[in-house]
C-alpha cells in the first residue's frame, strides 16, 4: 500500500538517525519510538498473515543462510532512469565492500555487534564510549539497534539495523562490481514493499522484546497500571447497518497527485489511479461505572486475534505482541455510570486519506496554512483507509 509506505518513509524524516544538529535527532524518547512503530508494523503484517492462512513470520536469525524468498519490485525510478534490482531465490548476505557508498563491513561485524547487544540486554548494562557504564533501557536498546548518534558506543554495538537493510540491498552487487545500486529495501519510501523487510524486523523487534522480558526492566506497579473505581461493564464495535462487533473492509480506487515527482516542468497535476483497501466508519462504545469523584482517564483501545496459527488460544506473553493500538484519548468520566463512544475517524493513531497523500511542498511554503505546520514535527500516522 503506498500510503504505508508513505506512512514509513515519514517517520523517519521526523525521526532521523543523523543530521548536523544533534537536537533534530534527539528528539523525546526516539529510541523507544523506534521500536514501538516497528513493533506495530509487525504486528499489523502478522495479524494479515493469520487472516490469509499463513503462520506468522519467521525472523531472519541466522545472518548466513540463504533467503528463500525472490523478490522482483517491478518498479523504475524515474530520477534515475533506472529499474530497481530483484532478488533472486536462495541469495545470502555478502560482505560489502562498496566506497562509492562509504560501505565497507562483513557479517563477522555484524556478528560481533549482535554478541555486544546481546551481552547489554542479559546484563542489563550498556558501555559508553569512555568505558563507563549505565543502565540499559528501550530508548537506548532503540538508538543502539539502528543505530542513531544517539548510540552510547557506536564502536561496540555498531549499526546493525541500519546495515542490515544494506546487506539485503546489496546482495546482487556487494563489491559493486555492475556498478548496480541498491534494492528497494535500503529506502525508506519503498521499504517496505520487500517481504524480507518483515523477517528482518521481525529480528528487530525479538530483539527488544527480549530486553523488556528481562529481569532488569521493572514491571509496572498495580497503582501505576490500575484506575481504583472504575469498571468498565461492556465494550461494543458499531457499524452503520452492519452487524454488532463486525468491521467492513472493501477495495475501492483512488487518484493521488503524483506531479510532485515527476521531472519535468510544472503544468499541473498529473494524477495516478491506484487501488487500496478500505473500511467503513465504525464506533466503539464503551460502558464505564466510576464509583469515585469525576475525573480524567486515558482510553487506550487495541485490537488482537483471539486464537494463532494453530486455532489455539493465546497465551498472554505471545499474545501481547499481536496488540494493535487502534486509538488513545483522554476521556473525562463523571460519577455513576458513563457511556463513552468514539467514532473510528477520529482516531489519535490513523491520519485521514487527504493527509496521508497531500502535497508537502504546499504547507512548508504556505504560511497563510499554519495549522500544518505542526506536521512539519510529527503528523504521522497509520493511513486511516488501513
């Protein structure tokens, strides 16, 4: 879907692993956020999976063995007159020796950062540049993993989530010996277009869900995870002349302005006809008592499946992976009972169609449309027609 991918390529633009100024990078929790957006990620494609049969994916562990899936983009770029290179069935990582690119790094490099990662996350400490050490946390895991400046040891823990797209990139030309460029998944904007992008997160995010099990991180306390007298009674999906509890998803077209990367003069909009799933607006609604004063609470609402690939309940510590956040609000509650709905649009997760395909150009340039420049900071999103 281009507005996941769009989605993708837009959180990494307001969350960079490196700029001149270290503030732009620095940004609150950064490291943490990388790991929950590609935990999402996972969990959204693992869900899909179940939904078609199919068990979920399977992470790629073990850096030297072949990759049985092919992958053929069947896509040109336009800037550069060029297809972008397949991967045929069964090739491996190969250790890169490309200057054009400022790449030079085997997969004993690899290895040898992934044993230093591993050794922070069983230990529960991390060593800094100067031979200090500190407490090992998500946010420091995040900005180790990909890893950003913000790394406390780029020398010891390396940069294996970022080189690990350069090997799967770079497999049908290491030495660069064709004088080929890179595959589809060394690019944020079509990243995730490649199969393999999920096995290689799916590592990723083992990764880090090894550390938040690990008896070093401290589990949330009873007050700090309860909300004493309030109950909530019943919780209900509406759809306009659907069943209760049922979501409608269909495909439809749609025609997104594509003048903004073509290379040629402006003369207008060149629209580009494309299809995509969607869903029908629905509601939640949520009965709530509160015995207590009125207050102000936090609704988080996921979704999960409720049974795995082998039509098994799950237990919690697997299930919990699967959670998919669908929306999160503050929602004042008065004493008694309380009915509380929330139409589906108006989700704090998703951004609306227009937005996730609008023209950046427009609001960086406008200043009479300062309500967007707020994006300019955050204003990304799951696409709401997913």
């Amino acid at each position: 879907d281009m507005g996941i991918n769009l989605h993708h390529w837009h959180w990494h633009l307001v969350y960079p692993f490196t700029a001149p100024q270290r503030s732009i990078v620095a940004k609150d929790r950064r490291g943490g956020l990388f790991f929950y957006m590609h935990q999402q990620l996972i969990a959204r494609y693992n869900c899909e999976r179940l939904n078609n049969s199919l068990k979920r994916v399977k992470k790629f562990s073990n850096w030297r063995e072949p990759i049985p899936e092919a992958y053929f983009p069947k896509l040109d770029s336009l800037t550069s007159s060029r297809g972008w290179p397949p991967r045929q069935a069964n090739m491996s990582w190969q250790d890169l020796n490309r200057p054009v690119d400022g790449l030079n790094i085997t997969i004993n490099d690899m290895e040898r950062w992934r044993r230093n990662v591993e050794e922070a996350i069983a230990t529960g400490r991390v060593t800094r540049e100067d031979g200090t050490t500190a407490d090992l946390d998500i946010d420091t895991l995040g900005n180790m993993l990909e890893a950003s400046i913000l790394s406390p040891n780029r020398e010891l823990y390396g940069s294996i989530h970022n080189n690990g797209h350069s090997f799967s990139a770079y497999m049908h030309d290491p030495t660069h010996r064709y004088l080929e460029s890179f595959g589809v998944i060394a690019d944020e904007a079509t990243t995730m277009r490649d199969p393999f992008f999920f096995r290689w997160h799916a590592w990723i995010d083992d990764t880090c869900q090894r550390h938040k099990e690990s008896p070093y991180v401290r589990p949330y306390t009873r007050s700090e995870l309860e909300n004493p007298g309030v109950q909530v009674t019943s919780v209900s999906v509406e759809t306009p002349g659907g069943q209760p509890n049922t979501l409608s998803t269909f495909w439809m077209s749609s025609d997104v302005d594509l003048s903004r990367g073509l290379d040629f003069s402006d003369r207008g909009p060149v629209y580009a006809r494309f299809t995509h799933l969607n869903n029908r607006p629905f509601r939640y609604v949520i009965n709530v008592n509160n015995t207590g004063s009125a207050r102000r609470t936090t609704v988080r609402i996921f979704i999960a499946p409720k049974y795995d690939e082998r039509n098994l309940v799950w237990s919690l510590a697997d299930q919990r992976k699967m959670f998919i956040e669908m929306d999160r609000f503050v929602q004042p509650l008065n004493a008694g009972q309380n009915t509380i709905t929330r139409m589906s649009t108006q989700s704090s997760v998703t951004i609306p169609f227009e937005q996730t395909f609008r023209d950046l150009s427009v609001q960086g340039n406008d200043p009479r449309r300062t309500s967007l420049a707020e994006f300019n900071f955050c204003g990304c999103g799951w696409p709401h027609h997913m």
